[in-house]
C-alpha cells in the first residue's frame, strides 16, 4: 500500500504549498490596501480577486463594519493557519498509518 502512502502525502503536500501561496496572496492584499491602489492595475485586480471571496463573508461576520479596521484578513490567515496545522498534519500522519 506504499502507493497509496505516497499519493496521501504528495496531496497533503500540495495543499500545504496551496496554503502557504495563498497566504502570501492574502498577506499581499492587507499590504497593499494600507496604500491607495489603482484599481485599474493588473496586480491589484488580481489581489482582489483571489481574495474577495473569502474575505467578504468574513466581513459581514465581524462587528467593526463602521470603525475602519477591516480584521478580515487576519481571520483569513488564522483559518489558513489552523488548516496546514491540523489538515496537512493529520493527512501526512494518515499518509504514514496506511500499510
């Protein structure tokens, strides 16, 4: 079962690598809205659209609509955290129980 071993853990390293892009995708964005972007730049509309459909409901979840502090970000990267620790972890162990 060694194949099947192999193929757990090249998946569990994949979403890891996944996961680690995106949070960079994600750290990129925070980043860039401290500054005023050009909408219009190929970067920027990128950014935005990777990012938009995670953040956005984490917004309409988080009481501070009104003050100017978007934490929506951190909460991303908190959940992107909490998945390559438990998810990839538990996947490379299962990967190394499999006989």
């Amino acid at each position: 079962m060694f194949v099947v071993d192999n193929f757990i853990a090249a998946i569990a390293r994949i979403l890891d690598l996944v996961l680690t892009l995106y949070l960079w995708i994600v750290v990129f964005r925070a980043v860039i809205s401290w500054v005023n972007p050009d909408p219009y730049n190929p970067i920027v509309r990128f950014l935005e659209r990777a990012t938009e459909p995670l953040l956005a409901p984490l917004r309409r979840w988080i009481p501070l609509r009104g003050t100017g502090i978007d934490l929506s970000p951190i909460l991303l990267i908190a959940a992107i955290y909490f998945l390559q620790v438990f998810l990839v972890k538990t996947l490379l162990q299962l990967a190394g129980t499999i006989h």
